[in-house]
C-alpha cells in the first residue's frame, strides 16, 4: 500500500486579525504553524477520514468540497470532488475559494499543500495513528469548527464503545489467531502499528501478521502455513472479488478457520479510515473473532 506523508513546509505568516478573533496561528499535528480562521465557512475536506469527522461533529454544511472516495455519509457524495486524496486537483480546490483546507498526512501529497499555502489558503494537517489520536483528532477539528461539545461527546461514545468490548473479551483466555486480508492479488495483510492490528487485539485476537512491515504481502502457501482461526476478508475494490476470494479460502477444507466457517467478508472503511466508525469496526471485529461472546 503507498503512503505518501504529508509533510508539508512550515507556514510563516504573521497573525493577521488575531486580536479581533478573525484567525489564529495555531500548530497542527504536524508541528506547522497554520493561519487558521476563527469561525471557516468554507472547508474542502483532503480524505475520507475527515470528511466522516466533520458530518459527525455537525458541521457538514461548512464543507464544500471533497474527495473522490468521499462516500459517507451519504450526503458527502454530492459534494464538489476535488480529486483523490492521493493525487488532488489543485485548480479545483482553488475554484472552491476555500478558507481552510483540513488534510492528513497519510495520503496527501506535501506539494499540494506547499502550492495552497502559497496562495494563502491554510491547509491544516492531522496524523491520527491509533485510536487514542483519533480522539485528539476528533477534538481537534472539533475547536477549529466551533464544535467542542459534540467532539467531546464522540470522543466518550468512543471511550464507551471501546470499553465495553475490553469489557466483553475480558471473560475469556482464548485469543484466537486471526488473518486480515486487505489486498486479493497479492494477498497483503496488516503488520504492527497499523489501525487494523491494534483493532483485532483489542478485539480479543492475535494478529498473525503481525511484525515490523505495516503491510506484509503472502503467498497462499504461507497463509495456510499460518493455520489462521479466524479470516477476515476486505479490499478497497468493491463487488463479485470478496465472494471469489473467500469461495478460495473455503476449498481449503483442513484450515481451522474453514472447518469452523470463521471466514468473513467485512466493509473496509470500518477498519481502514481513522474515524469514529473505528468503533464500529472493532465491535463487529470482536463479535467475529469471539462470536461466543455475544
């Protein structure tokens, strides 16, 4: 999987209207000093995460652009699009006349935000890496929309979701070994210090992918090596490829996780979008690894 950072150079403006609250200088998560202003009317969203993040404090009506892949709720896919978030139409970004524009590091390319910049529109980053930094990132875009109070509330919905599945696979010892497929050809899982690994641990499993490569690739040989007890499937492509991929797996008759019909297809953004909907994931991750819990 590519990952382009997003380490976009340091802003220097002076802070124009700051004392009467029109804007502020303020660091994003990146440590870059970014003129953002008191009360931004119009947002244009880098990523899918964010633009999740922004419906899901209210404050929807303030974005007026998009991604491509920007596809929930299901309000923001008639937004304007602005490209992907790997490869973002500058002249359309520009055309939207935003006044902040809010992207990740994960993803956006660091020359959109240089040439942005240089047009005096504020690009500030986020660098959400596991779930606690979701949580700051929720409450971080939260003060810059003016929506403190609803960040605060996602964020303890979080907390209490993410507690009462602790709470759940607590009763048992069983931490059964789970594969998660995110790419079909080749097959690719997760490694350590990725979103997905931290889900299935805390979900109650072990992650046998896991291990200092974030996206580790496989031959089937390999996996089958593995004796996973649980597979979980999901891709970015959707369609008849999640129905094909696990028909495979199942003709493997003597892996654990096929005698016990613990193959799953599961939604990809509920695991791979740093947003409240991580909770989501983790829940229905918890009920497929430890469906006798429930």
């Amino acid at each position: 999987m590519i990952r382009i950072l997003f380490l976009g150079v340091a802003f220097s403006l002076s802070v124009v209207g700051a004392a009467t609250g029109e804007a502020g200088l303020l660091k994003d998560q990146l440590g870059r000093e970014v003129l953002v202003p008191d009360n931004p009317e119009r947002v244009v969203s880098l990523a899918p995460s964010i633009t999740e993040i922004v419906f899901a404090l209210g404050e929807g009506h303030r974005l007026k652009g998009v991604t491509q892949h920007c596809d929930f709720p299901p309000e923001a896919g008639s937004l304007p699009k602005i490209g992907s978030y790997v490869h973002p139409d500058l002249e359309r970004i520009v055309a939207l006349k935003p006044d902040l524009c809010l992207g990740t590091r994960d993803g956006n390319p660091r020359e959109v935000a240089e040439q942005l910049e240089a047009l005096k529109i504020p690009v500030y980053a986020v660098n959400p890496k596991d779930l606690d930094t979701v949580k700051d990132t929720l409450l971080e875009i939260g003060r810059l929309l003016n929506a403190e109070k609803r960040a605060e509330i996602l964020v303890r919905e979080m907390r209490e979701g993410i507690e009462k599945v602790k709470s759940r696979v607590a009763n048992t010892e069983e931490r059964p070994t789970v594969f998660f497929q995110i790419g079909i050809v080749p097959i690719v899982s997760v490694g350590t210090h990725t979103f997905i690994d931290e889900l299935i641990t805390t979900a109650g499993g072990r992650n046998l992918a896991a291990g200092p490569t974030p996206y580790p690739r496989f031959s089937r040989e390999q996996v089958v090596a593995l004796e996973p007890e649980v597979i979980i499937i999901t891709s970015m492509t959707r369609g008849q490829q999640f129905e094909a991929v696990r028909d495979e797996w199942n003709q493997w008759g003597n892996l654990p996780a096929v005698r016990n019909h613990h193959v799953y297809i599961v939604e990809s953004d509920l695991f791979d979008r740093p947003s409240p909907r991580l909770v989501e994931g983790l829940e229905l991750l918890a009920r497929l690894i430890h469906p006798e819990l429930w």
